[in-house]
C-alpha cells in the first residue's frame, strides 16, 4: 500500500518545526510509529544532527547533503540496518533546501511508493515571495488538501498575519538579487506581511 505524504509549509517563525516535533511526539508515543528524522545538512542553526525549535525542543536528526538527495535512500537504508527494523515514517525538517533539480521529489515519491509514509516541513516563499526549493512542488504528492498544513506568523511591523520573510542585511532590506539561500535566524530575518515587505531591485512585470 502506498504510503501517505503531509506538509506542513509556511512562512519563517510561524512554528513549523515545532508542528513537526508535536507530530512526531504523537506518532512515536501514541501511534507507535518508527520515525525517521531526516534535516538538511546546509541547515546548522540547530547543531549538528538535531532537529530544533525556537522554544529549545529538539530531536536527532540524519542530515543529507542538500546537491546530494539520493542520500536520503541510502540513510534511511542504513538505520534500519543499525536498528533492526523497518521504519514507518520518514519525517524531513527544512525540506525547502532541497530542489527538484536535487530529485527530492522523485525520491520522496519512491518512499511513498515503498510504503513509507512522508512528512516534511519548510519555507513556501523565499525573501523574494517567490517559490522556495520544493517545498511547493511537494503538494504534487499530498492525496489532498487536508494533508497540507498552511501557517503563518506575525508580521514585525504591524502585527497582521505574515507570509513573508524579509531578510536584513545591517537592518536594511536584502535587494532582489542577493543569493537566494542564506542560512539565518532572528538576526537576519524577520516575519512581514505584503504590505511591510521591502525588496529592493524587484524587477517590474514587462
């Protein structure tokens, strides 16, 4: 039986990891489920193999090259060697630093063909309001709507609800053509809605 993809997406600060962590509680505690916890490796805000929220709660975490994707296969065939068992599910933190060119997306459609079950967690929009990574594309493998979790945050500027990362760069707006992956926190980011959000160098829509 094919397995079962779920998303949760949004904006930064709006509790995604700490979604993930509340469902991997609940899957390990009450469902019985054997989880495997998987971050990119690009993501060291949490420490080395940890999966971390802003409260502080963290889990072990395998981390996987984000130009090596295939890695992911190979790590979850590994532990279950360690372990001695298969596991039920596969759980990804920060999953938008993988792209589809990095073939994410087909290998996560392969655990789901494998009878795995999938949840990931990342960024929809980078600090361009564009497109981050996968993360959308993903939806591709959700059965439905209801497997997919939308949050948002709230902005910093007005307190309305924020779908947007702004980065900072010495407390001034990231113009449009900074790279667009730059590992950061509270120190570099800040939550704002459409209105507050600031990009310098947007190119205009010919």
């Amino acid at each position: 039986m094919r397995g079962t993809m779920k998303l949760i997406m949004g904006n930064m600060f709006a509790g995604k990891t700490t979604e993930l962590i509340t469902r991997i509680d609940i899957m390990r505690k009450h469902g019985r489920k054997k989880v495997l916890i998987l971050k990119p490796s690009i993501d060291t805000r949490s420490g080395a193999g940890k999966i971390k929220n802003f409260h502080g709660r963290a889990m072990d975490a395998i981390e996987i090259p984000i130009n090596h994707a295939k890695s992911v296969l190979q790590a979850v065939h590994e532990e279950e060697l360690r372990v001695g068992n298969k596991f039920d599910v596969i759980a990804i933190d920060e999953v938008q630093f993988f792209t589809f060119r990095s073939g994410i997306y087909r290998i996560i459609n392969e655990l789901l063909e494998n009878e795995y079950d999938v949840i990931a967690a990342g960024l929809r929009l980078d600090f361009r309001g564009e497109p981050f990574g996968s993360t959308l594309d993903l939806v591709g493998l959700c059965e439905g709507m209801h497997n997919v979790t939308l949050l948002s945050s709230f902005c910093t500027m007005c307190g309305k609800p924020a779908h947007l990362p702004q980065r900072l760069i010495d407390g001034d707006p990231a113009p449009y053509e900074s790279t667009q992956i730059q590992v950061g926190g509270k120190e570099s980011y800040e939550a704002r809605c459409y209105e507050c959000h600031k990009l310098p160098g947007r190119p205009s829509v010919q």
